[in-house]
C-alpha cells in the first residue's frame, strides 16, 4: 500500500509540475502579446480628473 501511495504522489508531483510549466508558459505569452500591443495604444492621452 505504501507503494501505491508514493507511486500516486509521484505522479501528482509530475502534474502539478508539468501545470507549473504550462501556467508559465502561458503567462509569458500573454505578456508578449500584451507589450507588443502596447506601442499601438494611445498612450498619449492624460487621464481625465475626477
């Protein structure tokens, strides 16, 4: 039973790492995305007082 139970740890820990990764990867795409976008913006514009 103590195999069984490290067995399934081993592969949660191997999940939550390849979830890591994936997460990450994502994150940075959408980083990219959002800085590459950012130069068309108008940036120009002063915020309104409220």
């Amino acid at each position: 039973m103590a195999k069984d139970i490290s067995e399934r740890e081993a592969r949660l820990a191997e999940a939550l790492r390849a979830n890591l990764r994936r997460r990450k990867t994502q994150s940075r795409a959408q980083t990219a995305t959002e800085s590459a976008a950012a130069p068309s913006a108008d940036v120009t514009t002063e915020p309104s007082a409220s």
